[in-house]
C-alpha cells in the first residue's frame, strides 16, 4: 500500500446527545484493496461507516474523496460522489423486478420524444445492462431479468444488491454485513463476489462479525474501538483470537501495527 | 488459524465439502411446478387477471341467466357510465393506496370541487373555464394538505384523511349553503360544466365522455405507473419506503406529488359528476371515498401498497356495475348487491393473500 489512500477520515466525531458514538475516529481506505472494518457492538462502526455513505454528517472532521474534501448530507450526495453502498437489509423493493431495482433512483429514459415527453423508461437498454452485470458477477443462473426480486433467495438478493453497487460505484463500494444472512453455500458465493468486484480494481469497504469471512478476503483490518480506530493489523500477521483481543480490549495492540 | 490460511478465496477448511456439492448456488426453477402453483405465479406476475376473469365469468352467468336485456351494447355501456365517477376516484385511490396509505377524502373533493366550479360560475359570475380552472385548484390543493401531513408531518394516511375528509365535507356544506344549482341554469348558462355529460352513440351503445375520459385517464396512469421511473417509484415506496430511499428516492416529494395527483383527479371527477348528475348538488357522491376503496381492493390492489395493476382497479369497479345492473334486473332486493359485493371483498383479499405467498 504505497499509494495515497483513495478515501481518508480524521478526527470524526459525532454526538447523539450524551453517548458520543464517534470520538476524533481516523479512516483510510487505498485504491484496489479489501478493508475490513471490526469491532464489538456499539463499538461505533456503523456511525463511522453511516459518516462515510452520507447517512449521518458528523459533528466535527474531515473526510477527503481523491484528496479533495467531501462533506455529504444524504446517501445519494455519497453516490453521486460514487460511493456506492450494500445495506444489511439490501435497501431492494421486492414487488419491483431485477432490472428496474438495479436502476432504481437513476433510471434510463428513452432517447428521443418517448423519453422527453412521454417519459417512457428504455426498459430493453436497463435490462440489458443489468444482464450484463450479472453475468460478469456470475450470476446469470438468474434466468429471467424482470422477475420480482421477492421471488429470489437470500443470496441472490444479496447478488443483485452487490452487482447494483458494482456497476455504479465508481470509486467505493461498502458492503454492510453481507453474509450476516445467508447460508453457508450462499455466503461463500457472496464472498467470491466481493473478490470479483476487487478484480475489477475497486476498493471494498466490508463491515463482518463473521472473523473466518473476514480473514479470508480482507487485506487488511480495521479495528474500531470506543468511538475510534485503535488500529489496522494485517491478517497474515495476527490470528483472530488476536483481532477479537484487540477489538474487545483484552490485549492492547502492539504500537507499530497502527502505521500499517 | 496459521498464516497460510484460506487467503484469495481458497474455501475454508470447513467448506472443502462444498467442492462436491451442487455448484449452482443461485438456481431458480429448480423443480417442476404444480398446476396450482404455476397459477400463482402467473397471478402473481399479472395482478390483474383475477378480477378479469371474475369480470368476465359474471358478465357471462348474467347474460346466461337474464339473456340480450342484459347482455346488450346498451346496458353494457350503461354499467361504463355508472362506473364512471367510481373509475376516476378509483384511480386516485389506487395511486394512494399503491403507496401504502390510503385516501378517505377522495369522495368530498370530488363534491367540493365540483361545487366550487358551480358556485364560482354562478355566484361570482365567472367564465366557465376560469372556473373549473379554479376547481381544479382546489382539489390539488387539498390534495397537497394531505401529502403534506402524510409526508411532512408523518402523520398516517387513514388517520390524517378521516380529519379532512370531515373538513372538506363540512366547507363544502357552508360554503355552499347546502345549495344546489339546478340542471336547466347549467345548461342555459355554462354548458362547459355538463360537457362530460355528452355522448357519443354507436347503435343502442352510449359512451358519454365521463366514460371516455375514465378509460383514458387508466390508460394513460398504467402507462405512468408500469413505464415512467416516477410510476417505478410509486410502487417502490409503497413497498418498502426505507430502502427506496436509500436506493435514491425522494420519498417525501414522491408522497406529495402522489396526494396532489389524487386531489387533480378528484377535480377531474368533480367536473365528471356535474356531467353525469346535471346539477351541483352538495350532497352528492356521499359513498364515493368507499365505492372506490371497494373497487381497489376487488381489483386486487394490496391495501399494503407497492402491489397490484390500476387495470385491476377498473375491473374492480366494472365488477360492482355489472352486480348492481344484473340484480336490479332480476328484481332482487338491492341489499343482496351490498351483500355479495361484501363476499367479494373478502375473497379478494384472501385470494390476494394467497398470491402473496409465491414470496415466501
């Protein structure tokens, strides 16, 4: 990691009256790799991670996109900026079919007076994009593009809900909990396409419980604790009974790890 | 766990298992599906073949059993414009109940407006057109009070349409003084605000342009709502309101927009009535905020939002016209109309239920 990092956050705070959920929180996130956010339950994670997406603005900090400073006031602001992010609970309409959840919020309109006028969606250009990000995911064993995504499975929810945040995030792409839901079949293919989409040289923030998920796919981890980051470790030098001493303050980090 | 482990993707210890198992994950369609469970997913799939086929299984045990005094162009059309005041609320109240509220109100802004296009007319003097221009004012208007407190106060729709459905009756009762204008003064006068009252005849078939306009105003929202990205949005936000907006909808705007739309269509209606009825009357279309929930939920509408074809809200109301007619000329007792309509709201919705769990 000798690159600048891609998206950095200092000093992050954020108060809900008198529980302060983030207090001066440091990020880093480099281009291409696989970060690992961890921590124990109300260790501030989703709050740091909510700061990063749009979903909360903190009260004091700075988050920098590229070098330049961000401050987003709503999900879609953090989008636009192309961060993309897969929701825990997949943020899909089930009654809605595949294509038109994928293009949900940014829809493509018809080229020409049906489009301008009529407003008419290019359903054949939505579907065809859509197809195709799903194949390159591995995941045309869904046959039929216009089907309601409540008629899927857990994990082809989570496809779609991945391949969305794939084909439009541009620069980031947080996945929250991915196989917090899923089987093991199920979570394994989740997991091999979060490798894929590293393939295609986008870095992946990914927010686990799941220690074996995390080791395996992270290049590194970051662990938060008590509102902060206490440090990033790298998983081929520490075990995770090491993170899980870390992350719950049974042992305390060894000071070089946090350069890292 | 040592360093070498299950780095890139290699499966984890536990996981080797998997090499041999079934490797597509995602399968779909992996069984051979029963008849009965093919006809769930096809009338899951198109939401609106249920009451059409009710639609169209009545029409023919009613022409089978009362013969050509029922099943002629005639009463046909003559059930089209019964409905029609019905089919126009309805499609507001589908627009509404799409999203997962629902619309009690619809009924006195269609009276009010329409009111307020006589009144305005004959009291003020005002051109005709200025007038009904004004009607329609007043139902976006109301229209917006709704969506605001839905969306903006977070109010629930039945609770925030019980309170102005009550409003807007009892202005419409004071500000017309419970007065009505009389058919002939319309017709010498203004004409303009009879005009969907005018017909266009083929043989014994009579379409008035309340008709017309009913059939129109489906077609073009089945259009809006199936291939428009605010229709999409619509059905998102009935759905599941959390994820459409962080999927990037703007589900307050979305809310209003959809209560404002509802309030333009019950002017629309309102103008409709006084066509239909002659006169500005006050006291008329007392039912019409039930008559067109029954029309929604008959038509296969899910009173849950996000589900459901506006077409099915046609069929729906269609339904209702073609029991009333059929009854009254068997010469049975109206209330065995209100009692089988009753039967068919409930299996409706069971039958709605039962689609549902293609889901799960």
């Amino acid at each position: 990691m000798q690159s600048e990092p891609l998206l950095t956050a200092r000093g992050l705070v954020k108060r809900y009256g008198r529980v302060t959920a983030l207090d001066a929180a440091d990020f880093d996130l480099y281009p291409g790799e696989i970060l690992a956010v961890i921590g124990d339950n109300g260790a501030g994670k989703s709050s740091l991670i909510k700061a990063i997406s749009g979903a909360i603005t903190p009260d004091e900090g700075e988050i920098r996109l590229d070098g330049k400073p961000v401050a987003f006031r709503s999900p879609m602001e953090a989008r636009d900026a192309g961060i993309e992010t897969v929701y825990q609970n997949l943020a899909l309409s089930p009654a809605l079919s595949i294509a038109d959840n994928m293009f949900l919020g940014r829809e493509i309109r018809r080229p020409g007076p049906l489009g301008k006028w009529l407003r008419m969606l290019d359903r054949p250009a939505m579907e065809k994009r859509a197809r195709a990000m799903l194949s390159e995911l591995g995941l045309m064993t869904i046959q039929n593009i216009g089907q309601a995504v409540e008629t899927l499975s857990g994990g082809q929810r989570q496809g779609v809900a991945v391949a969305r945040a794939a084909a439009f995030g541009s620069k980031v792409v947080i996945m929250d909990e991915p196989t917090a839901a899923l089987g093991v079949k199920e979570s394994r293919r989740v997991l091999e396409l979060i490798l894929d989409v590293k393939k295609r040289g986008l870095p992946i923030v990914l927010i686990s419980h799941n220690m074996p998920h995390v080791f395996e796919v992270a290049d590194r981890i970051h662990i938060h604790r008590l509102g902060r980051r206490l440090t990033v470790i790298d998983p081929r030098q520490y075990t995770m009974s090491d993170a899980v001493a870390f992350m719950t303050g049974a042992k305390r980090p060894p000071e070089t790890a946090v350069a890292a | 766990m040592t360093e070498a482990s299950a780095r890139g993707g290699q499966p984890q210890e536990f996981e080797k298992v998997l090499a041999g198992s079934d490797t597509a994950v995602a399968q779909f369609e992996s069984h051979d599906r029963t008849a009965v469970e093919r006809l769930q997913h096809f009338l899951h799939s198109s939401p609106a073949a249920v009451p059409l086929i009710v639609l169209i299984a009545s029409l023919a045990v009613f022409a089978f059993v009362i013969g050509s005094r029922f099943f002629s162009p005639f009463s046909m059309t003559l059930i089209l414009q019964q409905v029609a005041i019905v089919g126009i609320i309805g499609a507001a109240q589908t627009l509404v109940i799409l999203t997962a509220g629902i619309d009690l109100s619809v009924g006195a802004i269609m009276v009010l407006t329409s009111v307020v296009m006589g009144q305005f007319t004959f009291r003020y003097g005002l051109p005709a057109p200025v007038a009904i221009l004004c009607g329609f004012g007043v139902g976006a208007a109301c229209g917006f009070l709704n969506g605001w407190l839905v969306a903006q106060v977070k109010l629930p729709p039945f609770i925030v349409t019980l309170g102005t459905w009550q409003i807007i009756l009892a202005a419409n009762f004071l500000y017309s003084a419970n007065e009505t204008i009389r058919a002939q003064d319309i017709e010498a006068q203004a004409p303009l605000l009879q005009w969907f009252g005018n017909n266009i005849r083929i043989g014994n078939a009579v379409f008035t342009y309340g008709v017309i306009a009913m059939v129109v105003l489906v077609l073009v929202l089945w259009h809006v709502l199936n291939h428009t990205a605010w229709g999409r949005h619509v059905y998102a936000v009935g759905d599941d309101p959390e994820a459409a907006e962080l999927s990037g909808v703007n589900v307050n705007r979305m809310l209003l927009s959809v209560y404002v739309l509802a309030g333009l269509i019950c002017a629309l209606a309102g103008w409709a009535l006084i066509g239909r009825l002659g006169s500005v009357s006050p006291t008329s279309g007392q039912f019409a905020n039930i008559e067109s929930i029954t029309a929604v939920v008959i038509g296969g509408i899910s009173l849950f939002g996000g589900r459901g074809s506006i077409l099915g809200m046609l069929f729906g109301a269609l339904i209702v016209g073609v029991f009333s007619l059929a009854l009254r000329l068997i010469g049975t007792d109206p209330q065995w109309t209100y009692l089988l309509i009753g039967v068919l709201i409930i299996a409706a919705v069971t039958v709605d239920q039962w689609i549902r769990k293609v889901a799960g």
